[in-house]
C-alpha cells in the first residue's frame, strides 16, 4: 500500500537524523501520480506527517474537506497542541463537543474531547500565561482523571502541565516517570529519578514500581547489571504481576556471564580449543539474550518518539 510505503520512507529518514523539510519533500512526490485524486494524495500527505510527528507541515497540507472526516480532526486538534497553539486548539475541540449529537455523548470521543479541553485550558494558563495558581483547581478532579490528563500531557509534549499535575501525589510521579520514558523523554526521566534518589530507587517496599524498573533498565543499558540485576529482582518480588522483570533479571545475569568469557579470553588468550568453547558458549548466550528481548521487557522508542531522545535516532534504534 501506497501509504504504509510513505510512512516506511518516512521512518527510515527520521531515524538518519533527517528534518521535517526534507521528510516533506520525499514524501510529496509519492503523491504526484495521475491515478491519485489531489485530495486523496493530501490525506496520504498529512496522515503521514501525523504519524512521523510532523505536526507543523501535517497543519500546513490540511483541507477543510478532510476536516469532516472525523479522525482526520481528531488528529488536527492533536498537531495544533503539539505545535502549542492552544487557543486554536481549544477553538476547534469546543465548537466540535458542541456539535456532537446526544448519543455521542456515550462514545469514547466525547471524553477524550473533554480531556483535550482540560489540557488546553491548563497549557494556556501554565504555558502561555506562566500563572500556576489557578491550575490547582484541577486537583480536585478524581485521581484517574488527573492521571489521564498528566499523561495526554506528556504525549502531547505539553510538558509544564504533566510536571504540575505529577508533583501532588506519589503514585502520579510515578507514572509521570514512566510516560516520560516511554515518549523518549529520557533525561528528564533522569532527572527524576534523581529528585527521588538512588536509595529509595533501591530498597525493599517502594511505592515507585515503574520508577524502579526505569531506574534498573537504565542501570542495565549502562552496564551496571549487578546492581540492575538486584533492582529487577526485587521489582519481581514485589509485583508479580510484572513478569517482565525477571526478563530484565535474566538479561543482566546473562550479560554478566559473556562479559566474563570475553573477558577471559582478552586476558588469559586460551588455546584454540579452549577459545572455540567460549566462543559457542557465546553464541548460545547470544541466542538466549535475543529470546528474552522478543519478550519486549526493554524499553524500545518508536520513530515518532525518538525525537524526544538525547541521541540520534540512529544511535538507538534497530
């Protein structure tokens, strides 16, 4: 399909470091086919720009025929707050929630609308007017509803507002962490692991679960898989509910055991038969650290939030 070829192409030049100007200009000469309606070829254009993070070239090839398309407006209203135009943002989301007949109302559109006018309205007195005062009003919205609204926050990249909203309460921080890592912001997540400490980060009975697990990820990438290893393991004790730790567990052994091997072959240059039965003991480790990532234990940014991430694209991603 014509598309997923455009979001392929896309991908590929994003992860090399490429700007949006130059993604732009691959991706328009897709469209330039006689067989493709010009309005077809502009939703393939901005659907992809969407997709690849975009925004602000995705707003620029926007028609106000694709406009009656639902999810074309939804994802409208997402590039126009991540690009911070709040205002336009809150315009279009409220004019939209007053044209919904009363049966939407019981959709899942609804809803998320509203959540989206809540950000907006917070984005504008947090971001643009720098007031936090009157921010704290949404306290008092029930607990699942601040944390959705911290989290649509930090995806949409309306990252004053999450921060706001995560320093209430503990178990929000918590996911504040999570959600930030998650979106590739990697060095702020940094940052808060290092406000809440190393040797809360490392004891027995922590409230931070995902805290912990990004703590000990990190730890794992940095090669510090002793001390990774402990922090997986108890994460697992903890809540057995995530598997996915003693993946991380078994990760760190393993990179343990090759270090050593290889180690042993730098310094002790054994014979060639001894040398060969390190190296298939190698491979088989090698085999066994390729399962446990099939598991997806570890952390992996797609295209669209490699952007967030401290390094290229093409220094992380596979």
């Amino acid at each position: 399909m014509l598309l997923q070829q455009m979001l392929n192409h896309g991908e590929t030049l994003l992860r090399k470091g490429a700007s949006d100007t130059v993604i732009f200009e691959a991706l328009q000469k897709y469209i330039h086919h006689p067989d493709i309606s010009p309005e077809e070829g502009r939703e393939w254009l901005f659907t992809s720009l969407y997709r690849l993070g975009a925004y602000t070239y995705a707003i620029e090839h926007l028609s106000p025929l694709l406009l009656e398309k639902e999810h074309i407006r939804r994802q409208y209203a997402e590039c126009l707050i991540r690009t911070g135009q709040y205002q336009a943002a809150l315009n279009t989301l409220e004019n939209w929630v007053m044209s919904l007949a009363p049966e939407q109302d019981m959709t899942e559109l609804h809803p998320q609308l509203e959540l989206w006018v809540k950000l907006c309205r917070l984005a504008e007195i947090l971001v643009v007017k720098g007031s936090p005062e009157p921010a704290l009003a949404f306290n008092e919205l029930p607990l699942d509803q601040i944390q959705a609204l911290m989290g649509a926050a930090v995806k949409m990249g309306v990252l004053p507002v999450a921060s706001a909203l995560a320093a209430s309460d503990e178990f929000l921080r918590d996911d504040y962490i999570l959600v930030l890592y998650k979106e590739g912001y990697v060095e702020l997540a940094r940052l808060e692991l290092n406000r809440i400490g190393k040797e809360k980060l490392s004891e027995e009975g922590t409230n931070y679960r995902h805290a912990c697990y990004i703590y000990a990820e990190i730890l794992h990438d940095e090669g510090q898989f002793e001390e990774a290893a402990g922090i997986f393991e108890r994460i697992a004790e903890q809540f057995p509910d995530m598997a996915k730790a003693r993946f991380g567990a078994c990760s760190c052994y393993l990179h343990t055991v090759m270090n050593r091997l290889t180690g042993r072959i730098e310094l002790y240059r054994p014979g060639r038969e001894e040398q060969s039965i390190i190296e298939r003991h190698l491979d088989d480790i090698s085999r066994a650290l390729n399962i446990i990532y099939e598991t997806k234990w570890h952390t992996v940014w797609p295209a669209t939030q490699s952007r967030n991430l401290p390094i290229p694209a093409s220094q992380i991603l596979q």
